[in-house]
C-alpha cells in the first residue's frame, strides 16, 4: 500500500532527480526485445560536445521523451537511444579558443598533444550534456549510448567511405571549394551563412592589347582577386562589346594578357556588362573557366594572404593586398569609379571569418547517385514529413544539390581512411585503422591522408551505426529502420538529409519513417535569443527555479510542428502553477477516499457502471463522458504529432472539468449526501484522477509519478502503467451538463459584477420549462456551486408575472431571476447609482461642448478627435445602463 500522506506543496526540487535515479536504475529505460511486438525507436540528435545544452536541446528533449514515454505506456519495445557528436571544426574552435588563453596554439602543441587535450574536453563535457538530459527527464537507454567517436561508429564511417571509394562516389579532385582562413580549413556550402552586408563596387579599366587609350571596363567587389583573373567576359547578344569577344585584354598590375569571351551566364546588366573572370576564387567564374577551358590560378595562402602569383603583392593579406592595388589602379588612371554596394557574402558558421571561395584539392562524394534514391523514398511515402511543407523544400534542396566537399584540414574527427604510396602514388582507401603496406605495389613508403571527415558525415551513419552497423546485430536487426526523426527544421539539409542518403546506400532501407521538425525557441517577444541580447534563456536555471515538467509543459504546450515558438517566463510559472493544482486535487481525493479503495478495485466498479449508468449522478456521468472524450482526443493527437494541442486539452479538462467544476460538485455526495453516493463519487474521483496522470505522465513525468506512488495500487511504476483505453461517450449528460454549468457561471459573474461577498448566499428563481425536473434534482449543486440560500431557490417551469426588482439572465435556455434586495442593499445602490449619473452627466457635458467648439474639430489631430468622440459615445452608453438599473431599483 502505497503512502498516502501527501505533503501540503510539491517539491520538484527534492523529487526530480530521486525518481529519474529510481526509474534508470529500475531499468526502466531498457526495452525488452520482443520478436512477435513492433518496437518504437528514436535515435536522439547527439548534442556537440562543445558545451552545455541550451534550450534547442530542452525542447528536442521534451518532444521526444513525450513521444517515447507514450509509446512505452502502449506496451510497444521502446528505444531511445542517446548519444553525443565530436562536432570536428566546432570543437576545435572552442578547444582552439581556451588553450589561447594559456598563450597555446594548435601547431604549437602539435597534432597528438592537441588531440589529447579534445579528449579531455570530450570526456568533460560529454558528461555534463548527460548529466543535463537526465535533469530534463528523458528517459533514454543509457546503456546503449554512444559517441560519435566511439570504436563502433569509427569503424562505420570506415565502412561507409570505402564502400563509396570502391564504387566511385567518393572521388578526390581540385575544384572551388569555400575556403575559412582562420579555421583554415575547406567547409560544405552548408557551412557558409550569407549575409547582406554594405560593401564596395569598383570599377577597373582594362587597356586593350594592341590599341591605344582603349578599355575595357569591370566592375567587381573584390578588387584583389584581379591577380587571379584568367578572361574577361561579356553576354553573347550584348551588343556595346560585339568587337571586342576574341580579342586580349592587358591585366592591370601583372600586364597579363588575357582574352575577352562571350558567355550566355553573364548579366548585361550587372556593372558595365564586362565582367573578370577568375576561375580560381569564384563559383560562377569557375564554371565559365570549365566551358571555355581558362588556366586555373590560386593566388591565395591557407590564411588569404597572397602568393607569389600576386606578384608585387606576395605575402600581403588579402584586405591589406586590396587597399593597396585599388591605390595602385588608381593612380595608374585606370580605377573609373567606387560605389557602395549592397551584396550577400559568405561567412564560416563556426568562426564568422570572411569565406573566401579558393580552388583546393579535396575529397568530395558524387552526391546524384545517393540523392536520387532519397528523393524516391520521401516521393513513394516511404519517408514522411511533419510538417508536409518541409517535403517542398527537401525536394528544392535535394534536385539542386551539388557534390560533397567532405574533407576538413582538422585535426579533430574521423581520419579520411585513404593511404597515399610515395613510391607508386597508388591510394587505398581501407577499413583497417593503421594499413601496413600499399594495395598496389606492396610498397611500406605510405602515409595516411592528413585530413579528417566532415563531422556531418560520421552523423549521417547516426540512426544505423549507432546499432552496430556493419556488423549484423540483433539491435539493428530489430530496432531498425527506427521510426522518428524529430529535429529542429534547420538541420533538414545538413542532417536529416545526409541520414536519408546515406542510410538508404548503407543499409538499403530508409534510417526511419517520419521526420518532424521543430521551430526555434524565441523569447516572449519573438525575438531571436542571443547572448549580445541578453535574453537567452538557461533551461537548467529554469529547472532550478520550477521544476523540469514546468519547463517541459511550457515548451511543450507552446509547439506545433514546424513553426518557431516563443517562451516566456509566465507561460513556465503557469505551467508549475499547473502541477501544483494536480497535486493539490490528488491530495483532495486521497483525503476523502476512506479506507477501502485500491486503484483496481475503483477501475473494476467504474467499468461497471460504464455500461450501466442507472446507479451514477448526473456530474458523474458527465465527467466520465468527458474523461474518455480527452483520452480519445489526447491519443489522435499524439498520433498526428500535434503534442501541443494535446497538452492544452489535457491541462483544459484537468483543471477547467475536473478540478474546478467535479471535484467542487464532488463535496455534496461526499460531504452531505448518502454513504452510497459518497462511496460512488470517492471511485469516480480515484478512477479519473488516476487515468489522468497517465495522460499527463509523457508531459510531466515527475509531478504525475510521484503523485501516482501516493495512490493505493498494485503497479510498479506509472512510466510502466498502460496507456488509457477511451470508454463510452454519453452525449445525453454532456448536453444536460453544459447548460447548468453556463447557469453556474452566468450567476458567479453576477454576483461578482455587483461586488456580493463570496460567502453571501442569494436567492434565486429558475424558469426552467421541461428541464424542470433535471434542474431540481441538480439543485444541491446549484446551491454549493452558485452560493444559493436553499431556503429560498425556486425551480420553476413557467412563471405566471416576471419577478420585481430582479436580475433576469437568459443562459442555455433558462431563466434565471436573482432577486436585486439579495444582492444588494438598495437604498444604498439607488444613491451610489445616482452619484455616478451625476458624475457621468458632467462627463458628458465637457465632452458636447469640447467637441461643439470649431478650433478643437479643425485644429487637433485628428486621432484626438476620434479618441473624444469614441468617449462620448462610451460615456452615453455607461449611462444608459446605469439608468436602467436605477429604475429596475425603483
Ligand atoms: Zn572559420
Ligand atoms: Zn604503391
């Protein structure tokens, strides 16, 4: 028997973190593999092992928690499987960053050294985003975490990019690429965020070769890059630079000839229609320097200074390089013009520094051959998305997409597993850690590529390798393909869509069936949060101040799939205040629950009486109605991932239905009526209740498990109680019901319009028609819930003469007549009525005559016009109210 003294208040502080210890080492989270049950699973998004969760994390956690602790309740084999990322080029930068301090660079320590100090940060960190998880109550199966680093996933990111090698799709070649000088390394077109920014337009003259005091004219951005140009070119039809397509221009500072093309891509009316061509530091002048086969020229270091085909500009910086050739150009005569210009320039997600596009050798994945199968998956519904408008956009992306740049020169990551023979130049991509010799020649002379793995490419493995991939385990032969991705929308590319081809080549089947997405979390203002703002928001201070479930309630009620959300600190303290009113109502129904009640036993009575309901009072067939009607309503939406209507009908029922309208009603049978009907509304109140916490359990899984221990019962634990089954519905006490509660209501706002003391009872006369009867036998609730004398409550069918001096509400078909002498003394209402008209009429006196006045119409702005006028009319109406209730009064 379960303890059923409930403290007075609930305390997350001292329950949260005793019931997830309880509950993991319970083994709670372990699911049982069971060949003849289909198994529900999640891999979790691995968090970078870059820092601490922030609050991205706290609603990919609560969304999925949610979903797993419901699928778990349904008796499904359920696994979530945790785990955390390496990031390579963010947690270098950090790591990079904090070893600056003690005055160390990277180069310095050297590659090992520097290596060891990121495992250290690894090992650190990686239990401090663990230890934050099981703060924010995601019941994942710890024993199956993984690492993306670990021997396991390393050997599948081996796997993976030697299958590939070996049939072609991982290739290495020189091609323009996005180049990060400070972290120095090649980044994905994903890794570059484009922002408009106020930049220069210069305008340079080229002379023409074998003429004198004839140019041609470019405009460009980048001025330096002229160093590198290969071709100048114009649009085919364009027909100013007819003549000059064949014929050479002279480069400025190096006195390069160069030819002058035609090419369709570009615009005529960009600049002056001639543009430079650059094929070594520009996409677009890449392509071109393909079609017309140009020279390649990179005239940049790793650092974007100069090299030494910058001839007298080798060894400058790239900026300190430009300021001095436009000072050369210019006084050469030959810069025309600089205007401001306003255009999109990449920058290194990591570090901010300026991109700079730069032809390097790299390795890239022929992306066409894996992209087509992951598109066929989301097209046959193979893979669906939730939201559906993200499949538009998978698509756009997917059919556009270019090859992979996948090498990083980082030290921290998955080594490319490719060894390069000095003596025949053979490379052999291997599975093995360390190769012994060249596949070619048999050759000892190798050397391991000195590049690492973009990170995204060990995280495509996420959902398969993470099982045991490639080696043939029960864990991937039962909890694979798992079935949710659920993610923040803008990973859709760099993620979820490298899951989807990767997975779908690896394994031959789609990593999992639905992708939803979730929005950014803003502040209360809809702002972005950011540490420059200030306003960013630390889930684990929020934990702190009102428990996880507030939290987890918050951002769960505030979602819906796809868009951003925003959270305020009051949508947190409503949600605590909302635990508490379980607690308190738990406290309540144990507290009038006598001696004789299990859980079980209640369920077996209450089932019962469902299918005869002769014996039940109307509240309680309308409560149970009602009850099975949020069971129906609250599974639908968790099927159809709508979690956060879910929790706004839970939380409605919860404290709207039955805190505040059954249990209020409850206090009659209990308090006053006969020991039948107190021991029927004592099962109703434990079997409503209980069910109820296992609803809200997958919300808030604390506040609901530790009331559900104070409940007398035979079960273990609620995160393993069943999932409620809805009963029937009764529509006939539903519609009987709602009327009388509205009558409730409708008397409550009255009495609180006319300031009655809350304890005062009043008198009141009910025309009720045919319901007569209904109201009368609901009249001990009227009396309690409505604070009516008994002594002096009509319930009428029809009235001969309407009442004197009386309140009429009309209000779901009744007639409801609250005597004015019951709620007010009216001598005293007649005189304060009085005095408010006679201040009202003075109101309106000021008010004619202001407006009367010509210079006031024709000379205030017309908002204080309007704003006077609308006064007038507002303190007409207030008095013609007034007066009506003076005379009702006389
Ligand atoms: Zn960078
Ligand atoms: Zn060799």
């Amino acid at each position: 028997m379960a303890n059923r003294e409930m403290s007075r208040a609930y305390d997350p502080s001292s329950t949260e973190q005793r019931l997830y210890q309880w509950w993991e080492e319970s083994g709670y989270f372990i699911p049982e593999i069971d060949p003849d049950k289909a198994p529900f699973v999640i891999s979790m998004p691995p968090p970078n092992v870059t820092g601490v969760l922030h609050l991205g994390h706290a609603i990919t956690a609560s969304l999925q928690d949610l979903m797993i602790r419901y699928h778990r309740m349904k008796g499904e084999p359920t696994l979530w499987l945790p785990g955390e990322d390496h990031a390579s080029i963010a947690a270098q930068y950090v790591v990079e960053k904090e070893i600056a301090k003690e005055g160390l660079t990277r180069e310095g320590l050297g590659r090992e050294a520097f290596l060891e100090r990121l495992w250290d940060w690894m090992h650190r960190y990686r239990h401090v985003i663990a230890t934050q998880h099981r703060r924010l109550g995601t019941s994942c199966d710890w024993t199956r975490e993984r690492f993306t680093m670990d021997e396991g996933l390393a050997r599948a990111v081996r796997e993976a990019f030697v299958r590939l090698f070996n049939h072609g799709l991982v290739y290495r070649g020189s091609y323009l690429i996005n180049w990060c000088p400070r972290c120095s390394t090649a980044l994905s077109d994903l890794e570059v965020d484009h922002e408009e920014e106020e930049s220069k337009l210069y305008y340079v003259r080229y002379p023409l070769q074998d003429a004198n005091d004839a140019y041609i004219t470019v405009a460009t951005t980048r001025p330096e890059t002229i160093l590198g140009d290969t071709a100048v070119a114009v649009h085919p039809e364009d027909r100013r630079y007819k003549d000059l397509v064949g014929r050479m221009a002279i480069l400025p500072a190096l006195q390069r000839p160069i030819p002058i093309i035609a090419d369709e891509t570009v615009d005529p009316e960009f600049g002056t229609g001639a543009v430079k061509v650059t094929p070594g530091h520009d996409p677009t002048d890449y392509d071109i320097g393909q079609r017309h086969s140009l020279p390649t020229i990179n005239i940049m270091e790793d650092d974007a200074s100069l090299n030494h085909e910058a001839g007298p500009y080798a060894g400058q910086d790239r900026y300190e390089a430009r300021r001095n050739l436009v000072a050369d150009l210019d006084r050469d005569g030959l810069l025309v013009k600089v205007e401001p210009y306003q255009h999109a320039l990449g920058h290194c997600q990591r570090c901010h520094s300026v991109v700079e596009p730069r032809v390097s050798t790299q390795w890239f994945v022929k992306i066409q051959p894996l992209a087509d199968p992951a598109m066929a998956a989301a097209r046959d519904g193979r893979i669906r998305f939730v939201p559906e408008r993200f499949t538009k956009v998978y698509f756009n992306w997917m059919e556009n997409i270019r090859d992979w740049c996948i090498s990083r020169q980082l030290w921290w990551g998955h080594r490319i597993p490719v060894w390069h023979c000095d003596d025949c130049g053979q490379m052999t991509a291997s599975v093995e850690v360390a190769l012994a010799a060249c596949a070619k020649c048999g050759s000892n002379s190798i050397r391991q590529d000195p590049d690492v793995l973009d990170t995204w490419f060990s995280s495509g493995l996420w959902p398969f390798s993470t099982l045991g991939w490639p080696n043939e385990t029960e864990d991937l032969d039962y909890f694979y393909p798992t079935d949710v991705m659920e993610t923040a929308y803008d990973i859709l590319f760099f993620w979820v869509a490298r899951m989807i081809m990767l997975g779908t080549r690896m394994t031959g089947e789609v990593p999992f069936r639905t992708v939803y997405l979730h929005g950014l979390i803003r502040d209360e203002h809809g702002q972005k949060m950011s540490k420059s703002k200030g306003n960013v928001v630390d889930p684990l201070e929020v934990i702190e101040e009102y428990g996880a479930d507030a939290l987890r309630f918050a951002l769960l009620t505030g979602s819906t799939p796809g868009n951003d959300m925003k959270l305020s600190m009051q949508k947190v303290e409503a949600a605590r205040n909302f635990g508490n009113k379980l607690w308190n109502a738990a406290r309540f129904v144990l507290g009038n629950l006598g001696e004789r009640y299990s859980v079980e036993d209640t369920a077996q009575e209450v089932n019962h009486w469902e299918e005869d309901a002769s014996s039940l009072s109307l509240a309680d067939r309308w409560i149970l109605s009602r009850h099975n009607q949020v069971i129906a309503a609250v599974t639908h939406l968790i099927e159809q991932f709508q979690f956060g209507e879910a929790g706004r009908q839970l939380y409605e029922f919860l404290w709207g239905e039955f805190c505040d309208w059954y249990i209020e009603m409850s206090k009659v049978p209990l308090y006053e009526g006969e020991r039948v009907a107190a021991h029927r509304t004592q099962a109703m109140l434990m079997y409503i209740l209980e069910r109820s916490l296992r609803l809200l359990h997958p919300f808030m899984p604390f506040v609901t498990e530790e009331t559900w221990q104070h409940l007398p019962h035979d079960g273990e634990a609620l995160i393993l109680a069943p999932w409620p089954e809805p009963g029937l519905i009764d529509e006939v006490a539903e519609e009987e019901m709602e009327p009388l509660r509205d009558m409730v209501r409708a008397i409550r706002n009255a009495r609180a319009e006319y300031e009655v003391e809350p304890s005062r009872p009043i008198a009141a006369t009910i025309v009720a028609g045919q319901k007569r009867d209904l109201v009368a036998s609901q009249a001990d609730i009227l009396i309690r819930l409505a604070r009516i004398d008994p002594g002096q409550l009509r319930i009428e069918e029809v009235l001969e003469e309407m009442p004197a001096k009386a309140l009429t509400l009309v209000v779901g078909g009744y007639e409801v007549y609250l005597p004015l002498a019951g709620l007010v003394d009216v001598d005293r209402e007649r005189a304060r009525l009085k005095r408010d008209l006679a201040e009202l009429h003075r109101e309106v006196v000021r008010s004619e005559e202001l407006l009367a006045k010509q210079g006031f119409v024709a000379k205030a702005p017309a908002e204080v016009v309007a704003r006077e006028r609308a006064r007038l009319v507002g303190y007409r109406e207030r008095e013609a109210t007034l007066r009506e209730r003076l005379k009702s009064l006389e």
